[in-house]
C-alpha cells in the first residue's frame, strides 16, 4: 500500500510518510482492514488518507478514516504544520448508546490511546455523537439500531526535521477504532464475545 504524495512536498513530511507506507504494508490484527483511499484536496497542500472497516465473525461492525494534512505555513488554530483527522462509526448495544457516559469514555479512548502510543500532539478537539435509530417499513430489521461516532483533529508535534511520527498516530487511530467496535486491547483476548 503506497500513500500518494504530491510533488514539493518538504522532506520532513515526505520521510514521515515514507514511514508510514513501510507500515501500512504491515499487517494488523485480525478483523482490521486498512486501505488508502482519495485525501481531500482544498485543506491543505499536502494530504494523504487511509480508511477501515473492522469486522467481528464476518460481520462489518465499525469504520473509519484517518486523515493527514500538512500545510508548511501551518493554519489557524493548528499551532503547527501537520494535522490529523480521524472519524470512527460503530454499531453499539442500545444500552451503551443511551448510557450518558459514553460521550466521555469515547473521547477517553482517543486520548489513552494517543498517550500510549507516544503520539506527541497538541489542540486536540472533537465530538462523540451516540445515536439510538428506529426503524420501520422494509427496513425494520433490526428495529432499533444503535452508533457511536468519535470525529477528532489534532496536530501532530514534530521533530527538529519537521518530521511528525504518522506511525504512533496511526496506531492510535487503530486503537481508538478497535476500541469503538467493542475488541479487547491488541494482546488480550476477550472471555465472551461481543
């Protein structure tokens, strides 16, 4: 998997890209699948994206997009020059989604995971929506359906070459990803399935 890279981009970038494609070819754990997909074009002169979808015994359960720009002159309200956005969706029991607690454990997720993963940051901000969805007609199989979704941005801190470690940050998006369809940390195994 290669991340497209449009031309000028300044070295530090490039290399951390580069990092980041060398990783990308790894593969992740099991029921994780990420891909590249199309970055938007007009936020920033340099952007790259990855989407994946995480599946429990076959069945789709949570996606999401990480997304990197990178403006050599930075933008307001970034306090730097590469930014990370990342969105995660995923199915949850209707008793998750109603419980008002959800909305700080989501953002919890984010932030272990971003500190577990040495992924140095700064101006993070975000939102997670919970939804309880009720269906009917010929789409009333399940009846209620139920999501989590965590939308973030944050600025990834470089180093003295202007070189941000996209890996750390990737990782964590995996993790916070993971952690939204209801897996166990990388290394335990669950005692009882979703």
């Amino acid at each position: 998997m290669t991340l497209p890279l449009e031309p000028h981009a300044p070295a530090g970038f490039a290399a951390a890209l580069g990092d980041l494609t060398v990783e990308l070819g790894r593969p992740f754990r099991p029921g994780l699948e990420l891909r590249t997909v199309p970055a938007p074009t007009r936020m920033a002169p340099h952007a790259v994206a990855v989407a994946a979808d995480v599946e429990v015994d076959g069945e789709p359960v949570a996606s999401g997009r990480f997304v990197v720009l990178h403006d050599p002159a930075g933008q307001d309200g970034w306090q730097g020059s590469t930014r990370v956005v990342a969105f995660v969706s995923s199915e949850v029991e209707t008793e998750m989604a109603t419980d008002p607690a959800l909305g700080r454990v989501g953002w919890s997720w984010l932030t272990e995971a971003l500190e577990q993963h040495g992924a140095a940051h700064l101006a993070a901000g975000g939102t997670v929506t919970r939804t309880v969805s009720t269906r009917f007609g010929q789409i009333a199989e399940p009846e209620d359906a139920s999501e989590v979704e965590v939308r973030a941005s944050w600025t990834a801190v470089e180093d003295e070459d202007g070189r941000p470690d996209l890996v750390a940050h990737l990782h964590a998006w995996c993790d916070l990803l993971c952690a939204t369809a209801g897996l166990p940390p990388a290394g335990i195994t669950a005692l009882r399935p979703r």
